[in-house]
C-alpha cells in the first residue's frame, strides 16, 4: 500500500508532488492518464455526501486537458449517477457521454460499500481532507475500511491525500504519528517513511507544498495561509511583557490529541498583584511526577482530565480556578490555535 499526502494553504500551487523517483507532477492529471494507458479507474473521495455536487466535481476537472490525453476523442468529463465519463459537448451545449473513468464517494457512506466491487480501480484521491469543521468519528480507521473495500487484499490501491493547511489537529497526523514530522517541515521539505504490520508493509510520503511566489487576493487572517501556504491561525493573546519580566510561581502540562502544552503561572516582578498564565509548546518527553491535564488516561494522581476539578489538593484546584480566558497568553497565534482546536474542555471567562 502506498499514501501520498499533499498540503499547502495557497491556492495556487497545485499540491504537486515532488518525489523525483515517482514521477509525479499532478496527482489528477496522472489518474485520468492512468485510465487512458491501463484501462484502471479511479475514486474522487470527499468527506460528506454534501461535498459532492455535480457541480463541484465538473468543476474540479477544469485544468485536466481532457482533449489533449485522449488525442481528440474526448473534451470535457462529466459525473452522473456519481460515475465519472469522458465526454463531449455538443453545439447545443449537451454532454453525450463516452468511456467511464471513474467513481465519486462520500466517507460518510462507506458502510454501503461493504459489498460492492471495485477491482477496476487502482487510485483514491481523498481532497480536502483537512477539515474546518467536524470530522467523522474515528475517520482514519473508516478511511482504512473503505480503503480496504476497494483494494481487496491487492496491495496496488495507491491513496491520494490532499489538502489545505487549514489546522494541524487533524485525525490523520494525530492517528498516524504525523505530527513530530509535520512539526519540523518547512515548505517544499518530503518525508517518506514505512509502518510496518504483521502482513506488509505500507509506504507513506508526505510533502509541505512549496509557495509558487505568485500572487493571491486575500485580506485578513487567512491571508498568511492562501498566499504563502502558512498554517492558518487566529489572533491570539501574547504577553504585555517580555517573559523576562515575569516569575514563574507554577508549571504543568497540557496534552491533547498528541499536542503537548507548557503552562505557567506567571507573576509580573514588578507589579506582583499582576498574574497570568502562559502556555507554550512543549516539545520534549514528560517526565513522571509532572503535573499534566490531559485527554489521556494515566493512573497517576498526577494525570488530571478536568483543569476546573482537579482531585490532587486544595490549593491547586484554587489556583487552576483562575485559569480563565483574560488571563491566558500564547506564545504565537499558532500555539494558541492549535491549543484551542486540540483541548476537549471549554475555557471559562
């Protein structure tokens, strides 16, 4: 099994993967060619029903010369029934449709595939699969099922993954350990790397597409992440003070969804009636007898899950009551959105 991931903010830059040994340029382009030399299909995958309009999937093959790949046979791909064809448009503005390429999927239904076929098809390319909104429970293990759906124990299914770089508290990076890797790239860096299981193996690349450098129109917050491919954050809280200026009365660890968290409690030396807390990453290993709130379950007394309701002593479950929205400061808006998006409790003000 291979996974290809692809990410990057800007809209522009195609998502192109740049392994050299592979010869890819354009993961879409190479599926309609791979129908035209081989005859195998390929699966357009969303994530929820709603995302696959008619519309938005003939939108999506706009850039694919469709004309060029099948020497004049063919101008324009169309979907009905969500099955993908090579078609032609006539004067009268009607596609009359020709050879099918292909298949569109919603990750939602992938239980009403369970007894389907698809032994045509060689290639899944899953767009969007970074999410601003609600993700499917447990979706990389629904995403290996239907996967495996498809495959039927071939081992020559290759899986596209592409997507913008909307957060990095996704499923994915989370479920497969991705997040130390994607931590450490910068643009235009590849990773490859193996799992290893009982059966096989399965080859994972991931890319942090590169900026083109050419220019977007986008005002805001989002600017960041559509012209240069940053990871989109929001504004947050930073410190009114350089952190030389404070002394630290606390510290624990907040762990989430992989995400690890420094917190502390800071008193402004100056003005010592003034306190705040301030969280930044925590990238190294926690070491016992650190106090953690986390999602994760622990049988140290340590191991808390309710910041507002800690069970280890008095005096620190009064001070975490202060743990409140206007007193929270982040290193970065980055750490601070991420902190945000990966915490399963609410933030009292």
């Amino acid at each position: 099994m291979q996974i290809f991931i692809w990410f990057g903010g800007e809209k522009s830059n195609g998502k192109s993967y740049q392994v050299k040994h592979l010869g890819l340029s354009n993961y879409l382009q190479l599926a309609v060619e791979n129908f035209v030399t081989t005859g195998n299909r390929f699966i357009l995958l969303r994530r929820w029903r709603e995302d696959i309009s008619t519309l938005w999937i003939e939108q999506y093959f706009n850039d694919v010369d469709v004309k060029k790949l099948t020497k004049g046979k063919y101008n324009i791909i169309v979907v009905y029934k969500k099955t993908l064809y090579f078609a032609n448009v006539n004067e009268d503005g009607k596609a009359m449709r020709g050879d099918k390429i292909g298949y569109v999927m919603a990750l939602s239904t992938e239980q009403h595939m369970s007894g389907a076929s698809f032994l045509d098809v060689d290639m899944i390319i899953f767009e969007e699969f970074m999410e601003r909104g609600v993700y499917i429970s447990h979706e990389p293990n629904k995403l290996m099922i239907l996967y495996n759906t498809i495959d039927r124990k071939r081992g020559t299914t290759k899986l596209f993954m592409v997507g913008n770089t909307i957060s990095r508290v996704n499923p994915y990076l989370v479920e497969w350990n991705l997040l130390p890797i994607v931590r450490k790239q910068k643009q235009g860096d590849i990773d490859v790397i193996t799992f290893h299981n009982e059966t096989n193996d399965v080859k994972l690349a991931i890319e942090y597409c590169k900026a083109s450098g050419g220019k977007q129109m986008s005002i805001g917050s989002a600017s960041s992440m559509i012209e240069k491919g940053s990871w989109q954050s929001e504004p947050q809280p930073h410190l009114p003070k350089s952190k030389k200026y404070y002394k630290t009365l606390f510290r624990f660890v907040f762990q989430f969804k992989e995400f690890k968290f420094l917190c502390e409690y800071l008193q402004d030396k100056e003005e010592k009636e003034k306190r705040c807390w301030f969280i930044y990453p925590k990238y190294t290993e926690i070491y016992p007898h650190t106090f953690v709130i986390s999602d994760k379950i622990n049988i140290s007394p340590y191991w808390q899950r309710d910041i507002y309701n800690v069970n280890i002593n008095e005096k620190i479950k009064r001070l975490f009551q202060s743990f409140r929205e206007n007193m929270i400061f982040y290193s970065d808006d980055l750490t601070g959105t991420d902190f945000k998006e990966s915490i399963d409790f609410e933030i009292r003000r």
